[in-house]
C-alpha cells in the first residue's frame, strides 16, 4: 500500500500508560533514534515516585514528552500533537493537554469497565463521542501484540509485557525513525533470555508492519534532521552529562574525585553513572546515609582528592553541618543538590528550584559557598568543570544547584573539543622549611595553602573550632572572629572578578523589560521570548549561572530596564534575593507545580509587562 508523506516542520510525541508499561523505555528509544537521525530534540519524563505505582490509576500514570524537530528548539513542547494512551488512567490524566485535532493512539483492550470505573469513567470516551475534536486512532495494542507473539514460547503475560515494543514499532514507522538502534538495544538488554528478545524484536517488528499495511494510518510524517554546527553529537540527560563534567574535573585537574554519595531521587544516576569510570581515577563511596556520605567526601578534600557529594533538597538539610564545617576548613567540596518538589519527601519525581535560600543561607553562622546552576542537560557538563574550579582554587564548598527536569530530561550534546576544556591546578602547598602557616592567605584569591596530610613541614589543626588568622591555632579571639568571618566572606565575594559578566540577548537594544531566569527555566523563558519578539515587540533575556556571588555587572543590568521579570519555580526566591540586594522591585512569576513552565503562558506574561509599559 503506497502511503503519502507530509512533511513536518517539528512533532510533539507523549506516550502515557502505567508505570509497568514501558513508557519511560519507550520514550527513551524513540529519542535515541530520533537524535541519530539527526533531529534537534528536548524531552520531559514525567513518572510517580513509587516503583510500582497502583496499576490503572492517576496517579500510576507515567509518560515520556519528546519534541523533535528539523530545527533548533529549546523545550519539550507545551502540548503534544500526539498522545499514545495505553489505558483509560493515561488517557485522563494527559487529555487536557491536547490541542484540537491532535492525534490520539488509544490502546482499547485496556478499556475495560473495571479500568474505566477506576478512573471515573462512567462509559468509554473512545465510543461516546467525546473525544470528536481529535483523530483517534482506536487500536487493540495489546491483543495485536499477543497475537503477532504466539508463535513465541513465552507466557501470555511476557507477551503483553511488548504492548510498548509494538506501540514503539507503530510510532517509528509513522515517524521515519530508524531501526538499527532499537534492534541492537534489545538484543544486548534480553542477550540471556533469547526468546524474550526475539519475542520483543517481533513486536517491534509488528508495530512497524501494523503501520505500513494497515488503512488506519494513510499518512507518514517526516521531519528533517535539523542544521548543527560541525562536529560530532550524542543525545545527554543533565545526570548523565554532570557524571562526564566530574570526570572531566578530575582528569583536568589531575586530582582523583572521590564520589561519596547516599541514592536519593532524583540524584542517584550520577552514582551510578560515574562509578563505572575507575579507570579515570575515580573512587565511588555509596554511604550508610547522607550525612557519612558528606563526611566521607570533605574527608577525601582534606586527604588531597577532590571531594563530591550528591543528594536532593532533603539530603542538603542532613549535609548542611558537614558544609559548614568545609567553610571553616576551607577546604574544596562539590555539593551537587538535584533539586525536586518540597518541602520534606515532598514529589520526589517532581522538579522545582525552591532550594535557592537553602544553599544560600541554610548553614548556622556565617558560611557563604559559591552557588552555581546550570540551564540545560548538556549544560551541566560545563558546569561542573566551573564549579570544580572554583572549589578548587578558592578553597571552598561550592553548591551545584541542577533539578529533576534537567536531570532527567535530554537534548543533543556537541562533544567538547577535550584540549580546549579549562585546566584546573590544585596548587599544592610544597613542604614548609620553617613555621607552617595553613591559613596565610593568596593575596588575589584569599585562598588558604591546601596542605596535604603527611607533606613533611606541614602539620596542622584541623575541624570546625575557630582558627586563629595565619597561624590556624584554635583562637576564641572576638576580634580575631570577626577577621575571619570577614575574610571567608571576601573571599566568596571576590569569586566575582573571577567570572564571566552576564551577557544580555537585547538584539533591537530598544528593550525596557528584561526578563531574567536561572536553572533550568532557560529553555521556556527562551522560547517565550523568541515568541514575543515574533510579535515585533521588544524584549530583553539574561540567564544568571552564578547565584552566589552575582556578576560584577548584575546591578548595571538590572538598572538598565524599566522592569525586570523573574520567572521560578519558587514562591520567589531569586527576586527576593535581588529586590534585597539590589533594591529593585523586580516582578515575580512563579509556580510550583512540580513542572517546568510552559513557553505559551510565559509568553503571555511577558507580553502583558510589555504592554502595561
């Protein structure tokens, strides 16, 4: 049967079904593909925070968002063109995203009266008409699979089980999406069970097949790979990228990184991922709990390795005495803080970015750390390598502030020039001929000697009492206190000579409204702002990498628009921190539902400010 192709410019794909139904492994290969055929691509896992969530309820709902496009784009897309909907749950749950006319893929054997009574359904909405303003596309996946399986010596339940291969199959003909991936994928992942994976690679093969022969579907889609800078790209989860910005850190540096870490959501796949890399000096602690796994890691700093730690919101609050006692010992500690929705165990699966004021200020006494964050995926590689230059040359603790949708989420990475990456140097203090003086300050970076234990000349105290200035001996001085105070305050402050000033993306340099973001609000504010600008208004956009201490530059930016926007997904800390600071009354923007902001309605915020000028 010849099919027509139309084609497209971009495509927003949701596949929703339970969360033993394959969404997240589906979703994952289909972007796999996507980004070797060359597409730009953003993606949104959404999935709850229980193993095995109560099966055909709302809350069991997990699902997989992939925007993909022959362009570059900069979010996982505000409503997707496509739901694939396993069961009546998937179905509710995501239906009000839907635009009219959007393609629904509902796997009707799901549709039982027992899983529609679940979730309030009274009838079928696949047969009462409601669903008349999408192209519904009413398939009994799971039946298909089975039947495409029964020559396979595997239980019905094994079989059912590759509903998701199918549906994958289905979609990748309907896409144009490549092949060769998928089949390798599943035949490493099921190479000691042969019959699960041929029966798996049969299901794929069917859904394709399904697509290719059947009338429901008269049209395939194309979308062409978008236009890259040279170079040589691979897809990247935001984990996946900060466990190479580790290693990276420590090969540029020529310190061993010493990862001591407690599994917490959604941290722990950069334990795992950067565990696997031993060969690059690379030592992985998994502790008893939070508070050893700190312990463990700022004793590694002070044994001359670069100290890592990661955790979550709950696990800062538990490591937030350990940090303090790294500022008293000055000593370099990378605290990687994987933000997720609070307060307490919260939304584990859920981001927000409401742990600004905790890393800031969430310590007792005076102890300011360098607060950096990143705003994509692949942007928390480059992040890493800076806020592991910075710990090491000043110092100190610095806090990592990512969060579960850059975590998670994934875009095309252009591998790193490695000969081009910033050498990081230790500094070590050489052995003493005469009085060692362990707090005797660098007079540009007031950074103290970092004395490596067993150096000959070079014993000193060591812990969280006070030290005298210089000579480092425990010191009850008030005068004495108050130097000290001041000096680790200087020396955070003084970080802002050392880094980039913040840029400004004012093309028509007629702007007086500035928005400005931090963390992973990038991609939306971006493409919010790309949408105003469409509409022949002005408009301004700065991101802030560095939260603690700000560009030198921040006020003159500030002072430099007639009104500043803030978007967070927070109750408003950054604009606190800035109307505090600055005393400029910047305007919030803020939600905390667990998800990143839509482009749509930041756009609409935007242009409301602009319009009330």
């Amino acid at each position: 049967m010849t099919k027509q192709v139309q084609q497209l410019d971009r495509v927003i794909i949701r596949f929703a079904g339970d969360s033993g139904d394959g969404m997240q492994l589906t979703g994952d290969r289909f972007t796999q593909e996507t980004a070797a055929f060359g597409n730009d691509l953003s993606t949104l896992p959404n999935f709850p925070a229980e193993i095995r969530a109560p099966a055909g309820t709302l809350p069991g709902v997990s699902s997989f968002q992939l925007h993909f496009a022959d362009h570059d784009i900069l979010t996982p897309g505000d409503a997707p063109n496509v739901l694939v909907a396993m069961n009546p749950a998937a179905l509710k749950a995501n239906l009000a995203d839907l635009p009219r006319g959007a393609d629904l893929i509902v796997n009707t054997d799901e549709f039982t009266k027992r899983n529609l009574a679940k979730v309030g359904y009274a009838a079928s909405p696949v047969e009462d008409g409601s669903l008349g303003e999408f192209r519904v596309h009413a398939l009994p996946l799971t039946s298909m699979t089975v039947k495409a399986l029964e020559d396979f010596d595997i239980s019905k339940k094994d079989a059912e089980r590759a509903k998701n291969m199918f549906a994958l199959g289905l979609l990748s003909w309907l896409y144009h999406r490549p092949t060769e991936g998928t089949l390798g994928f599943l035949e490493k992942k099921f190479a000691s069970k042969p019959e699960i994976m041929k029966a798996n690679i049969a299901a794929f093969q069917a859904g394709w097949s399904y697509g290719e022969t059947t009338e429901a579907f008269s049209v395939q889609y194309e979308i062409k790979p978008a236009e890259h800078e040279p170079g040589l790209y691979r897809n990247i989860t935001g984990n996946l990228a900060l466990a190479y910005g580790l290693v990276a850190a420590g090969v540029q540096s020529g310190l061993p990184i010493f990862l001591g870490s407690y599994p917490i959501t959604p941290a722990s796949d950069i334990l795992h991922e950067v565990s696997k890399h031993k060969k690059f000096g690379v030592r992985t602690f998994q502790a008893e709990d939070e508070i050893a796994a700190v312990g463990a890691a700022l004793g590694a700093s002070f044994g001359g390795s670069l100290g890592v730690t990661t955790t979550s919101g709950p696990g800062i609050a538990l490591k937030s005495e350990t940090i303090g006692l790294g500022v008293a010992t000055e000593l370099p500690l990378l605290v990687i803080d994987v933000q997720r929705a609070g307060p307490s165990t919260g939304l584990p699966t859920k981001t927000e970015q409401a742990d600004l004021m905790q890393a800031m200020y969430g310590r007792n006494g005076e102890a300011p750390v360098p607060v950096i964050a990143p705003q994509s995926p692949s942007d928390c590689f480059d992040a890493t390598i800076e806020a592991a230059r910075i710990a090491v040359k000043y110092r100190t603790p610095v806090i990592l502030l990512s969060d579960g949708y850059l975590a998670n989420g994934s875009e095309p990475w252009k591998l790193p020039d490695v000969a081009a990456l910033p050498k990081i140097e230790p500094n070590f203090a050489a052995p003493a001929q005469e009085d060692f003086q362990p707090f005797k300050r660098d007079p540009e970076t007031l950074a103290r000697p970092w004395a490596i234990p067993g150096t000959a000349g070079l014993e000193h105290r060591i812990g969280g009492l006070e030290k005298a200035d210089g000579s480092g001996n425990i010191s009850y001085d008030p005068s004495n206190h108050d130097t000290m105070v001041r000096l680790r305050q200087a020396k955070v402050d003084g970080i802002a000579n050392d880094i980039e000033p913040l840029a400004v993306d004012d093309p028509s340099g007629a702007a007086r409204v500035l928005v400005m973001g931090w963390g992973g609000t990038y991609g939306a504010i971006s493409a919010a702002v790309r949408r105003v600008r469409s509409t022949g208004r002005n408009i301004a956009q700065a991101h802030v990498r560095h939260l603690n201490p700000f560009p030198a530059n921040l006020p003159e930016v500030l002072r430099s628009y007639d009104k500043v926007i803030v978007p967070e997904i927070n109750l408003g800390q950054l604009a606190m921190l800035l109307r505090g600071r600055f005393l400029i009354d910047v305007i919030g923007y803020n939600q905390v539902r667990g998800l990143p902001f839509k482009a749509e309605e930041l756009q609409g915020v935007i242009q409301d400010v602009i319009d009330s000028e």
